[in-house]
C-alpha cells in the first residue's frame, strides 16, 4: 500500500473562509493545502494570514495556484506572485500555459509563452520557486508530446507539471504519467459531480482507482490534492479522502 500525501486546493471550498478550509483540512487528516489566488490568497498579508493558521494546525502548503496565464498575462503581477508563495513557505506556484490547446496555438503565440516562461521561470529561481502549469484543455498543455516539446525547449530545472486526467483516455492518462513522471510535482483529482465524471464513471467506474494504482506503482511522492468535491460539501470531502487513503 503506498501512502500518498494528501492535500486540497483550496478553490475546493470557495464559498468558505479560510480558516473554515484549514479546519476541514485538519479534520480530514490530510497535510496539505493549495491555496488559490482567485479568493483566499490575493495578497501578501491575506498570505501571512494563511500561513499562521496552517502552521498553527500543523499543515503545510504545497503550492499556490496562481491562474497566471503565461504569455498572456500582465508579467508585473509575477514578482508579486513569488513573494505570496514564498511568504507561504509553498514549494510551486501553479500556473496555465495560454488560453488555446497546443494544437490550436500559433508559432507567433508559442514563442510569447515560451520567453515568458524563462521570464518567470528565472524571477521564481530567485524565490527558490518551481513554476508548473495545470495539465488543462483549453491550455498549450493540454497534452503529452506538447509539455515535453516546452520542456526541451525551455530548458529551465525548476519548471515542472501538474498530472490531471483526461478521462475517457485511460492509454492517454497511463502514457503520460509514464512518460512526464520525473516532471509531474503535484497531481488535481476531481470527485466533483459533472457530466463527464458521471460518464466516465458509467463507462469505468475504476478509471480513478487504475489511475492511482499506478501512481502507486511509479513511489509517487508528490501531493494528491482533491480540486473538487460533490456540491462543495465537507462530507463529501471527507469521504473523498478517505477513499484515498486506502490506497
């Protein structure tokens, strides 16, 4: 049995207060959060904040999902962004690569998100920051083939990748962990009720299950943090993680 660490992004809970989304956290035994700059972390001291109540708890936070978009963003919020994480004590700032899938992306649109990646890839080395895009549609890393072409690229040691399935794709999902597993910092697991989750699950109720066992088999050793709960209920949650627990 492997024992993952477990976390929550906070986003889980948008509608709670902060201190409310350490409180479920502590309940649910897991050891780490992800706070979102959308609600709960928008600035430096609403960072102090967060800080001292996790620490007080005893739960660290692993990242900051910061929903800077790269290459499309305003690039003077970045330091702005480092400073939230440091003060955090998080060890990675989340991020998206643009705002169409690779396959849609232009060459003109690729070389903007590409030297604003060594931008901020080298403004987060100052901050001792790894800089790692959600694996999302609607993003340039929206697949396999299009990370590792970035990466070769990019060549910077602290970029690295969230893992999120694809559904549907399970040949997908397996290749990708295999093949970006040595870049893959943290992993976004969903229970949330959508349809593509109540399709998915229809068609393999296991496909998560499959999917962690062989994270399992990999020695995974980075945050498995649950993005989305049913309802945004904390007993759905808890049952959530008690389900990842037992692997």
């Amino acid at each position: 049995m492997n024992s993952f660490k477990l976390g929550l992004c906070s986003v889980t809970f948008r509608k709670m207060s902060a201190a409310k989304v350490v409180e479920i956290a502590k309940k649910a035994g897991v050891n780490y959060i992800e706070w979102g700059g959308d609600i709960h972390v928008t600035n430096t001291e609403e960072a102090r904040i967060v800080k001292s109540v996790c620490d007080n708890e005893g739960i660290k936070i692993c990242s900051y999902g910061s929903y800077y978009r790269v290459g499309c963003a305003d690039k003077s919020k970045w330091e702005e962004i480092c400073r939230i994480a440091k003060i955090m004590n998080a060890s990675s700032v989340r991020v998206w690569l643009g705002e169409k899938d690779s396959e849609k992306t232009t060459q003109e649109e690729y070389i903007r998100i590409l030297e604003d990646l060594k931008s901020i890839c080298s403004v987060a080395q100052k901050y001792n920051l790894l800089v790692c895009p959600e694996c999302h549609d609607n993003t340039y890393n929206n697949n396999t083939d299009a990370f590792l072409k970035i990466k070769s690229e990019l060549r910077e040691d602290n970029f690295k990748t969230y893992f999120q399935s694809r559904y549907f794709r399970f040949d997908y999902d397996i290749d990708r962990i295999e093949r970006t597993f040595d870049s893959i910092e943290n992993v976004h697991v969903s229970y949330r009720d959508l349809a593509r989750e109540q399709r998915f699950r229809k068609k393999d109720k296991h496909y998560l299950d499959r999917l962690l066992k062989k994270l399992s088999e990999m020695n995974f050793d980075g945050v498995i943090l649950v993005e989305f709960t049913k309802g945004s209920k904390e007993k759905h949650f808890l049952k959530d993680i008690k389900k990842l627990k037992s692997y």
